[in-house]
C-alpha cells in the first residue's frame, strides 16, 4: 500500500514522453484518479486539445 498522492514514476515503468500522468491522487475499488499536466506541445495534443488516444491512454495509466 502507498501512501497517496504518489508520482506516477513510481508506479508505471513509461518513460517520456510516454509517461504522462504526474501523480496518483486517489484510489478505491471502483475508482481511481490521478493528475496530468501536459505541454503545450506533448505528443497526445492537437491543437492544444487532448486527442482521443490521449483519453484512451491518461485512462490506461491511470488504472495501471
């Protein structure tokens, strides 16, 4: 058990710019959330708009 929030590095083995949430805020059974901030410039943006892979993938990390 890890005490949370805990950096995402911790947990995942992604590297950048693969590697995009930050931290892991909260976790339960049902439900997890986590933070990420993104460059303007990050491979999942287009148009400064978060593309639909980049939903799939924040939600993959997330729950790994």
């Amino acid at each position: 058990m890890h005490d949370l929030p805990i950096p995402a590095c911790e947990l995942l083995p992604h590297a950048a710019p693969m590697l995009c949430i930050d931290r892991l805020l909260r976790t339960s059974e049902t439900e997890a959330r986590a933070e990420a901030i993104l460059s303007p410039d990050h491979i999942l943006l287009h148009n400064g708009r978060l593309t639909e892979a980049g939903f799939v993938e924040l939600a993959a990390q997330t729950a790994g």
